[in-house]
C-alpha cells in the first residue's frame, strides 16, 4: 500500500495551448517546483509559455526526464487529436505519461501498448491507489498541520505549499503532503482524497503523512470544508486520518455563499475552528488552530490590513494574506505550539 | 441515475451450508420480507433452514421468480465449485443472481455469457450505482428518520426494519430505506453508502431518499458512527445527505470499546445526540432524537428494565431493545415532532 508516486524530473506538455490561464497546472508546477520541471514541450501555434526551457522530447530523454506532465487543461477533458503523436512517441520513449484528465489515456489508441512496450506508465492523478487500508486511529510520531477550509478553493494548496516554503527557508523539517491533483503533480506523490471509497478515506489520509521524525512537520493539503453540503465527509476524513497537532483556517474575504451551492452560506470562521476541533480531537486530543489565511485578492491594501488585524483580534490568532504576508507568524505560533508539548511532555 | 434495484420476488440459495449461523442472510431475509421469499434451494448434504419450502430452479421459474439471491456466507468470499453448475442454470433460465461476495460473479466461468443471454443480470449489492450525483443540499418533501450508532453492528439496521413494521401496522407511510448489502436484500433497493467514492456520498444519501409525500416517513438503515475512527465519514454522509427531520440512537449496552478499534472507547450516548445534532442541523435545522434503540441481550430482564428507565430518565427520551419492546414509544415521539412541525408550520 502507498500513495501515488510520480518519477521526475518533469517534461511539461502544453499543446496547443494559447490561454496562459489554461495552462494553470504547469504555472503551479514551475512556481512551486522550479527543480523539478526541466523544460515545456509547445505544438506549433501554441503560446502559452511557462518561461522554461522549450525542450523536445529526445531532449528529455537525454536529460534524464521521468514523466511528460500534462500542464494545461483540456476542453471537456479528452484527450485532443493533435496531442496524440506526442503521447505515443513519448510512451514509446519509456517517459511516464502524467494527467489528471477526466478521460482515460488509456483510451487513446495505441498508448496502453507503447507504454507496456517501453514499461512507460499511465498515471492519471485523479485515481487512488488501490488496496487501501481502513483508518487505525493509532497515533503515528513526527508533527501534522492541516489546512482545513471555509469552503473549495479558498486557497489550502496554496497556503500549505507557502507554509512549507516558509518553513525550509527557516531551517525546519517540513514536508508538503498532497491530497488533490495538481497538489500532487508538485509533490510528486500523494493521494487524490476525495476520489477514495468512504470507507477507505481515513485509511488513505494516515498512509498520506507517514509516521516520521519527531521534529518533521507534514503541511497537509486540505479538502472540501467541514461545513461543506456535499464535500464534508472528504474533509472529515482527511481531518480523522491526519491527526494534526495544528491546523490553519483558509478562507476567501469575498465569499459569502458556498460556491456552487448558493442557497447555503459560509460558516463563520470561529464556527470552522470549533468543529474543527471538536471533530479532530477523536485522532489528536491535542488538536489547535495556529491560524487564519485570507485570500483578499479583492481588498485594497489598507482594507487587507483592517479587515486581517480585526480577524487576529477577535480570535486571538496570526492572520495573514499568504501572498502578501508569507506565513511567519503562523510558524512562530507553530513553533510555540512545539515547545508547549515537549514542556508538556 | 438511480439505486440498486433487485427483481422479486426470490429464490434463495443456500449452496451445502449447514451451520444455520451462517445463512443469517436468508434468515434475516425470511424474517423481515416472507412474501417476497418463495423458497429456498440447497445443495445435497446442505442441512440449514429458512423454514421456506425447498423449490427448484424449474419451479421457480413457473411462479415467477426474479433473482436467484446467495442467502449464505462463502468461506473467503469465492464462489464455491459446487454452486457453479446451479449459477449458470439460473443464469441461463433468465434468472438474476444476487449477491454480496466480496469475489466478482463475473469471474465464474461461463456466467456472464449465460447472463446476457438470457437477459439476467448478475448484481453484487456490494456495488454502487455508477453516476452517482454530488449532494445538493436542498430540502425534499416528505418526513426521514436515521438511525445511527455508537458503534457498527450494534443494530441499526434491525431497529429501521422494525420501526418499519410498526409503523406500518399503525397504518403509517413508512418505507425502510438501505444502506447496506443484507438491507439492500431485504428491501429490494438501495445503495451500500460505505462503497460510494467520499465526493458522492452526500448525493448517494440524497438519492436514497428522494422527495415524497409529506405524511411518508423514510425509515433509513444508518452505517458505522459519528465518533468512529474509521468510518465516521461514511456516517456523516449519510447523516448530511438523509437531512433527517428524526433520528434514533442505536447502542449496544455490552460495548465499551469501538469493535475492532480496541484502544477506541465507544461514546456516550449524550455525545452522539449532541454531535448528530450539531452536523445534521447544516442540511436539516429541525433535526431531533427520538428515541434510544439498545441491544440489551447481554442483560437479564430486571437488568434490562433498570438499563432503560435510567436511561430513559437521563436522556429524556424513549429507550427500548426492539426485540424485547418494539418500538411503540419511539413511534409516539415522532408522531408529536409531526404534529409541533406542522403546528409551527
């Protein structure tokens, strides 16, 4: 049993990909994996630029790349005509082929038998592994924080990820631990949580941060919000499988309504926090908010800084914008959070 | 999109069972649906006993049967030899083959072949429906009542099924609705909630009980508990997708640990009701306990009316084992949550 496992170095693959918004994944994959992503690989007519090397593919191959990433979205999520030479010579080329499309690329003619031939694999990052075990609740070693959501796409990834970032800048042990695609197209690994049977989402979520080094912090990307209508059992279970020592509350200063089902509204912070804990403390009795990150793409300066000093005050914790911010005084208060156990202890 | 649904009414197969113990699917299925159980068939030397006359394919075939469905456990989840000539016969005969083997019928030689041909179909009530939706949120007509416990295997299921019956026999709308594989049996329809992908299982539960009329209450089989280390998100899913206006209790008075998670204390039974109430009022504000169900068997009947009463005080609520007491009381509370909803309506 074990998480998904990717092999780079990367090939990004955009197509013919003229929209840089589109090609979102592979913008993610060189923001927070610069090292890992050795060149892009663009059809002709294809604009979208990730400002890497452009590279072909007997270029990678001489360069040692393990996988051709699928970095750009593809409309309706097939598979296109004019990608499908390049899968095929790159399968044939023994190069991994990696997606997250809602098609299979097992469906495109001819690539099962060229990735056999050459032991190339198909890894779609939307499937789990299989064999997963049920959840144990039996406390693992080593140090979880979770981010948990007032809703989707509040911006977890992207705090875990700076999180992490801050935190190796600083000297500590820290591990991103990715549970949604593009989470794990960066990492490298992971598990994709909410694509996991029921039954088997603590199991999955405990195999995804390992027992570890005492000091080793896993920055666990979060899923869905425990307020969520129809994701709350996918962020319980991450939440009861992660047994986190921390967790940080993310958040979207314009979002009123969940997204996507707007008869429901936004919990109230202080409300996440609660039952954040209240749940959470069936795995880790422990369990603390250390936390708040806004995404306030839409405030101006002075509003960011009112509308985050105001959120600090009344809950008493660090609230950042982490793309304003960073993430140091969330560490700080991870890091008080550290000495308090081992005083306690 | 829709839920498993079987083809009454059956014959139940016993292969060459002969610990009674082990049939408990087709004595639960006897117990609960007699009409829709027309005989039983068993393999020479094959001594347990539904009680049902002993019929033949041939004969079952003339009365009408639907589904052939497996009333007994297979040692390791296989298929055994000597039930493959009778698999393929009723295949053959037009007959669907029911089961909940962890095995595939598919992987019996032969099988699907006789199945499409005949036009049967070979069903694992292990299996969810594909295109499952996800949860909406939104409020349905009619009245729902879930069960949920304190543990798994503590008898909700058994609890549903005779809320059901007593309900009806006061000539109350009611209509056990399944979670599971043996309930999906015995109701004819249904979808295993903890074999449903955790992005869909709010929407699985949703479907389970579709709107209805506003005097017909949906009696809903529950699946492991809210304070489980493992399962508790299959329970949270079903909770958030049933939005039960009521709900039942059901506990186990020998259990002190979680069955299988030794180091896991079971909860009180306080916390379950607070807890049930706190995540179900997201889809369903009005959502009240009704009523304790326990499984008393350990106690002597003295023990048994002390272990209620005190219960019953403390709690403020009905407290019965349904084998012992039915669930009369249980009945009369959620006939007064009836008439205060429609007082306040």
């Amino acid at each position: 049993m074990d998480t998904i496992t990717l092999k780079g170095p990367y090939l990004i693959f955009l197509g013919r990909e003229t929209r840089q918004a589109f090609a979102k994944t592979g913008l993610g994959l060189v923001e927070w994996r610069r090292d890992l992503c050795l060149g892009q690989l663009r059809l002709p007519g294809g604009i979208a630029d990730l400002g890497v090397p452009d590279m072909t593919l007997g270029e990678a191959v001489k360069r040692g790349v393990g996988s051709l990433v699928i970095g750009t979205a593809a409309i309706g999520g097939k598979v296109p005509d004019e990608w499908v030479a390049v899968l095929l010579e790159a399968a044939g080329l023994g190069l991994d082929i990696v997606a997250g499309l809602h098609s299979s690329l097992s469906a495109v003619e001819g690539l099962p038998e060229a990735a056999e031939e050459s032991g190339a694999r198909l890894v779609n990052v939307r499937i789990p592994p299989v064999h997963l075990p049920v959840g144990s609740g039996k406390k693992r070693s080593g140090k979880r924080v979770l981010m948990v959501g007032t809703d989707c796409a509040v911006g977890k990834k992207y705090t875990a990820l700076q999180l992490e970032k801050d935190m190796k800048a600083q000297g500590l042990n820290a591990t991103f631990r990715a549970s949604g695609q593009t989470g794990i197209m960066i990492a490298g690994s992971g598990i994709p949580i909410d694509a996991v049977v029921s039954d088997f989402v603590v199991g999955a979520a405990e195999l995804l941060s390992p027992a570890n080094a005492e000091d080793h912090w896993d920055v666990i990307e979060g899923q869905g919000g425990i307020f969520h209508p129809a994701y709350a059992p996918v962020s319980l279970g991450l939440l009861l499988g992660s047994q986190p020592d921390a967790f940080v509350v993310c958040h979207d200063a314009g979002r009123e309504t969940i997204s996507g089902w707007e008869h429901m509204p936004v919990p109230e912070i202080s409300q996440v926090i609660d039952r954040t804990v209240a749940l959470g403390s069936l795995t880790n009795p422990a369990i603390e908010c250390v936390g708040i990150s806004v995404n306030t793409a839409h405030l101006s300066d002075d509003e960011r800084a009112a509308y985050l000093d105001d959120l600090s005050r009344r809950h008493g914790l660090p609230c950042v914008d982490p793309l304003k911010n960073g993430t140091g005084s969330i560490i700080a208060r991870l890091t008080t959070l550290n000495e308090k156990q081992s005083a306690s202890a």
